[in-house]
C-alpha cells in the first residue's frame, strides 16, 4: 500500500544530493476509531468553521492562513507564499556535523520519521550516504523546518533506509537537577550490587514489541462485540489493588534474595 | 525555584523490592508558529463549530458521545463510563516485567520521556536499581495506568535519577522494513563508501543543543516584510540532484574540498565556495575529474 510522503526534499552531504521522501514512522490507523455522534439524534457530528464576527459559514475555500502582526491585526498569506520562505532547511537535509550515537541520549529524542529514496535516480547516492554513516557507526546531524519550525535532526542507518529524528529544543528539556536533589552521591550498596545483578539477570529478555501491547484497545473491541450481538451492560473488572511492601530499608536484601528464589523456582 | 509536581505517584517494583517514586514531565513539546485561520472575504478570524450533519444544529460538548461505525452509517455508542471502564483500575505500581539491553530497544517506539525520582524513604532502592541497570547496561519494561490510560513505560538510568518514557503502542509503529521494502537492496563497497566514509570523518563534530529562536521564524518575518512592500521574494532555488554518473565525481570533489578546508582556519568560508566550483567542474566535464583523486591521496 503506497502511503502519500509526509515530506519530499533532498538529501545532501557535501556535494552528493539525492531525492528523499519521509514518512511518520507512527500511525494512527489501527487504532479503533471512534465518531462523534449527537446522543439525541444519533447521527454524525461534523465541524465546520464560522466568520467569528459574523457567525456565519465559512467555505474551506475561503480558509486563509494568518500571521498576527500586532493586536488583532493579521496578514494573509497563502500556501504558495509560504513556499518561498527562504531557508534551504525547508527543502533540504544538509548532514553538517557526525556523531556518535551514544552522544545523543535518549531524553533529545522527539519524534521519529522514515526517510527513503525517493526517485531510483537517488538510490546509489542514498546508499552512499547510509552505508558510510553505518560502517563509522555515526549518526548524522541536520537542521530540517518541520511544521513550520526549524528543528534539529538526527539521521541514523536502519535496514535499507534512515531513521530521522526530531530532536527537542535545548530550552524544552527541564533541568534534572531539580527533580533528582533528594538522591544522594552515593553509589549503591556493593554487598547488594550482585544480587541485583542475578535479578537483572535472571529477568532479562530479548526486546519485543509486543511488551508495548495495549489491553485497553483489546477490551473495547470486545466491548464493542459484545454491544454488537446484544445490547447486553458489561460489568467492571476490579483488579485487586497490591499492597506494595515500601522501600524499607532494612529489608531490601531480604526482599532481593526472595525475589531471586521465586524466579529460580520459576525456572526449575 | 517551586517544588515541581508531580505528574503520578505510586511505586515502582522490581521483583520483592518496592520503592515509592513520581514521575515528573522531563520536556514539553515544541510549540509551532501558529497562524490564525481567516475569512478570506472578511479577514476576520474563524471559530470551529460542532454540527449535526443531518439536521446542521450545533451540538454542544456534553451532547457528543463516540460512536464505533459497524455497518455504513450504523453506529455503536459507547458511553465516556463505558470506555474508562475498559481501564484496569490503577494499582499505583509500575512493576518491572523484564529486563532489556539497551542496544536492542526499538527506540521508534519511544513516545514522551518523564524523570522518575524517588521519595525520601526509597533512594536506597531506587539508587540500587539504577546502578544495577547501568552496569548491566538494560532498560527496564514495567505497565501501569498512567492518566487514565494502560501504558507501557521503559525505565533507563539517567544521571543521578532514572527517566521512564512511555510508549507508542505497538500498533501505532510502523514497521521499518516494511516502510523500507520497496527500496531494493544496494551495498555500496569500495571507492564511493572510502570516500563518503573520508568526509564524515572531516565533519566529526558533537550535537550542539539548538534553543527556541529558530531561522524560521526570521524567514517568515522577512517574508511578510516583503508582502507589505509590495516585493515579491525570489523564488527557491532549484535543487541539483547528484546523477549516477556523477556520483563518484562529486565523492571525490567533496572530499578534496574537505581535505583542502581542513588546512585552513575558516572551514565555513570554505565551503561556501565548493557550491561554485562545482558548478565550474561540471561544465569544465570530465578532463579534470582526476585532480579531485588527487588532492584526497595527497592528504
């Protein structure tokens, strides 16, 4: 199923340039839909705009996009207007800078795209660009407009094509300091560490993307099944509320012990 | 500077071992220039209304309920008690159900991130865990309701503290194979991967945090400057795509740019006239395409 790009640009390094389209690498289109309905009448409910002055109708047509110039007072500007912004970053990728990936943590990390060839013209420079990137073990640094903002982004080999993240503005990351001043300087208990590190061990898995399955979704289909046969109420589930047994400290290496025992007794 | 609050409170448990925590947001989204929406025949600004589509009256938001489409034009409502019924009721813990090395996580699952603090009773479990796992080098997977919603949340040690982000449910990500598969398989070997992987070596460099004011912003200023004074401002610029038989040509031209600017001081004036000779190389065409491969064994 071709998926219409989200974006179209090019690719640069240097002076190799080829041409990429993107694509959200999230979707919304499995997730159960739901439409708003009027509970008294039942039917569909849609939104449409109105004239805030003159409350009356406005067509999609006459739909104009604004920048606000001072109080009240806006500018017209249309699609094509836009277009000649003049930032090569709207329309091209140009890699600046490489870096290790471990350089980025993982709190920088936005949002993430597909970027692939788009012309087969592009394949071999694409390639080019991917393969190189990948043998250095380096990602790339880019700066991209997005929704109508100047981004950096992170460009990363997978598979055949490139991951490209968004990466957040410096001043949208909260300072840690302030959420972590009650944790101490000092390093975990060491006669602890290895029995920690048997639980960890003993616990540890490959990755899979099952683990981020949502049993939420699964029970309204069910619901809406239900619903579908009979008009029949469901009844709530109560979940039995653990007790949690508080981060006592005395108590935690009798606890680790135990929980290494329960998960041997599990393999045994 | 105020005490932060606390977006959830509850433990978080790993295996017997309980320690009370709280999630706190760790970054806020980028916020866009928003336009406003217009009349364009009034230039008055617009509002969003919510119509029935068979009769045109307004709705109002208490009257709106979901329906699930079964057949066309047939629905099932669902009650807002009815869809938060399907949430498990919360147990105000997020215990971990595995252990993941890092290195294999998909992070295109990775949706926001939140610091994940300890109260003042459990900072000697929370600092074990979270050495425990940077020694391992693993993630932590745990599943709680998280604002009214079943979320999966992966725990990574962070500095000091540890910072759980939630993820995308799984069919909400794409797969990258799939997105990729149309692409045919091309392994570049050889000169052209040498060369390229000579330039990335020459623009080895660290991420430098970019702040708010963006370039945008400044364009789009000057574009509306050019609309008042009646200018019009030129167009883009075509983009020169690299042809096949180019390529390797432009690989070694970048690279003996490359090599050339990093004996001078300004690496930027540098490069602002590579575009140029480019150009000049291309119409000159192949007789001096050898001096390129020159420069780069040289240096």
């Amino acid at each position: 199923m071709a998926i219409r790009p989200y974006w179209k640009g090019y690719l640069k390094l240097s002076l190799v340039t080829c041409p990429v389209q993107m694509m959200p690498a999230t979707t919304d289109s499995e997730k159960v839909k739901f439409h708003t309905l009027s509970r008294t009448t039942q039917n569909r409910v849609v939104s449409h705009y109105v004239d805030a002055v003159t409350g009356k109708e406005v067509k999609e047509g006459d739909e104009v996009k604004g920048y606000e110039r001072g109080e009240n007072e806006y500018v017209m500007l249309e699609d094509e207007e836009l277009d000649a912004v003049a930032l090569d970053s709207t329309k091209t990728i140009d890699i600046s800078v490489f870096a290790p990936r471990d350089s980025i943590q993982w709190i920088w990390l936005d949002i993430p795209y597909y970027l692939s060839v788009e012309d087969p013209l592009g394949q071999e420079a694409f390639s080019v660009i991917r393969d190189a990137m990948a043998a250095q073990k380096m990602v790339g640094i880019s700066k991209l407009v997005l929704s109508r903002r100047e981004r950096s982004v992170m460009l990363e080999p997978r598979g055949k094509g490139i991951v490209l993240w968004t990466l957040r503005y410096g001043d949208e990351i909260r300072d840690q300091n302030a959420y972590f001043e009650g944790v101490g300087d000092e390093p975990a208990d060491p006669e602890m560490m290895p029995l920690v590190q048997q639980l960890i061990k003993q616990q540890t898995k490959p990755w899979d993307g099952k683990m981020a399955a949502d049993p939420v979704q699964d029970k309204l289909l069910d619901l809406i099944a239900i619903k579908k046969k009979s008009l029949k109420k469901p009844t709530k589930a109560k979940a039995a509320p653990a007790t949690p047994s508080g981060g006592n400290v005395i108590n935690i290496m009798d606890a680790l012990r135990n929980s290494i025992k329960a998960n041997s007794g599990k393999h045994a | 500077m105020p005490a932060p609050r606390a977006q959830w409170k509850g433990f978080l448990k790993f295996g017997e071992v309980a320690c009370g925590v709280a999630l706190y947001t760790a970054a806020s989204a980028a916020e866009r220039i928003s336009f406003n929406t217009l009349n364009r025949q009034t230039g008055n600004r617009v509002r969003r209304e919510f119509i029935d589509s068979e009769t045109g009256d307004v709705v109002e938001r208490e009257d709106q309920v979901k329906g699930y489409e079964v057949d066309n034009g047939q629905y099932i409502v669902l009650e807002p008690e009815e869809v938060a019924a399907a949430v498990p009721e919360s147990d105000k813990t997020l215990k971990i159900t595995a252990f993941i090395p890092c290195n294999e996580i998909d992070d295109v699952y990775f949706d926001k991130p939140y610091y994940l603090a300890p109260d003042k009773m459990s900072a000697d479990a929370f600092v074990l865990l979270r050495d425990g796992m940077k020694k391992a080098k693993v993630a932590a997977i745990a599943q709680t309701v998280l604002f009214r919603r079943m979320r999966t949340v992966l725990v990574r040690a962070h500095g000091k503290g540890l910072i759980a982000t939630t993820l995308n449910f799984d069919y909400e990500v794409r797969s990258a194979r799939e997105a990729f598969e149309d692409m045919p398989e091309m392994e570049i070997k050889g000169e052209m991967l040498e060369l390229a992987q000579h330039i990335i070596g020459t623009k080895k460099g660290t991420f430098h945090v970019s702040e708010a004011d963006d370039r945008y912003e400044d364009a789009l200023a000057e574009l509306v400057k050019a609309k008042m004074e009646g200018r019009t401002l030129p167009k883009p610029k075509a983009v020169k795509v690299s042809q096949p038989s180019d390529l390797l040509q432009a690989l070694r031209e970048s690279a003996g740019a490359m090599a050339a600017a990093d004996k001078k001081p300004k690496r930027t004036a540098a490069n602002a006239n590579v575009g140029a000779k480019r150009e000049k190389a291309i119409r000159a065409a192949s007789p001096k395409a050898k001096s390129g491969t020159h420069q780069l064994r040289a240096s």
